[in-house]
C-alpha cells in the first residue's frame, strides 16, 4: 500500500513554506488535463509529488543536488514515480509542446530580467496545445522588496544581489509577469498579500499567481 501525504495547501518557495504543494494545485489539479507534468524549480518536490499522487507523470527539475535527492528519496519512500533531474533552469531543454501542465512556482524571481524573459518563452513553447502554465511570483507588495531597496545593490528595474550569496532576487509588478505570457488565455490571476505562517514567525508575502492556456 502507497503510503500517504500529509495535508496539503501551503505556498512555496523563498521563505514561504516548502512542506506542502501550493494552494492552486491542490484545488484545482483535479480539473486541470492529465498528461505529463514539467515542475521547473521543483525543490524537495512538494507540487511534484502531488501531481504524481494525482495522475500525472511528472518530470521535476532543479539545481540543487540536495533538493533532488530529498525529492527522488520522497517519491521513492511514497511508491510514486517521477523522473528527477538535477539541471541548472539556464540550460535544461524542454521539449516543445510536450508538457500539459508546467509548473514555474517561484522560479523567475531568481533571474535578472533578460534570463527569466527567455526563460518563460521557453516555458510557454513546452506547453502542449490546449495545455496550461502555471507561473508564481513574488511580488513588489512583498515586504522583502523594501528591505531589498533599502539594503542591497540595484542591478536592474526592481532587481537586487543578495551581498552573502551574490544571488539576483528579482520582485514582479503584475503587469511584467502577465507581458511574459500574454499570448496565453488567461484561465486564472490573482495577486495581493498572504500570511505565511509556514515557517519561522507569521509573516507576510506578496505574491502574484497565474495559470494561463495554450489554444
């Protein structure tokens, strides 16, 4: 017998709480099509391995060799499949309208903004036709933008590097992420603030949220 998860309905990545799969999927994975599944930035594997407990056959991918085994140990541990691989987004292919759904949950507030430009161009081209997108920011409503603004170097519009890791953190306006995918049907957008209380003291995110179609 599979053994079962947890509950699930948390929200993602970058300080906002990693044990669960986001709230969208687990409401509405159930209607999106079946097929196979693209988790880009997939982490430990918490929305990967919700959609393979729910019938997708699941490619998850991230840069991190820790990440990766935690999520191939996981779905190892729970009987479920997944192909895992360990990639830097940069450079990984992803195959031209293959994929039903994929997943870029806070993944592009890692890129300045020419890389995370091409990046979801080439995640839209993976999207099969009638298939759907999935794509999670953080917004400039975050509170981190602030402190970004006041305590780190500008590189770019609304893009900081983190002094300690040298890494670019890039906050959205809803009008730049919704320019990214505009050649799809909008299906669902919501954008705003959310109490996380998933790790460390309540805190707050902002966020943006978008699932869009290929016609």
């Amino acid at each position: 017998m599979r053994k079962k998860r947890e509950p699930a309905g948390g929200r993602g990545r970058a300080g906002v709480e990693e044990a669960r799969p986001d709230r969208l999927l687990v409401e509405y994975a159930g209607h999106f099509p079946k097929g196979r599944a693209l988790d880009l930035g997939c982490g430990p594997g918490r929305n990967a391995l919700h959609l393979a407990e729910v019938g997708y056959d699941v490619t998850a991918v991230d840069s991190s060799r820790e990440a990766v085994e935690r999520c191939r140990l996981e779905s190892e541990s729970l009987g479920l499949k997944i192909e895992v691989v360990e990639a830097d987004l940069s450079d990984f292919e992803i195959a031209k309208e293959r994929y039903s759904l994929i997943l870029c949950a806070w993944v592009l507030n890692f890129f300045r903004i020419e890389q995370g430009a091409a990046l979801a161009s080439r995640v839209k081209a993976g999207v099969a036709p009638e298939g759907l997108l999935y794509c999670a920011v953080l917004s400039t409503e975050d509170p981190g933008y602030a402190k970004a603004r006041e305590r780190f170097q500008r590189v770019e519009p609304n893009t900081y590097i983190l002094p300690r890791s040298k890494s670019i953190y890039h906050f959205f306006e809803e009008k730049e992420l919704l320019n990214h995918f505009q050649d799809l049907k909008t299906i669902y957008r919501s954008s705003g603030t959310k109490l996380d209380i998933g790790e460390g003291e309540p805190h707050y995110h902002g966020f943006i949220d978008f699932i869009g179609q290929r016609e």
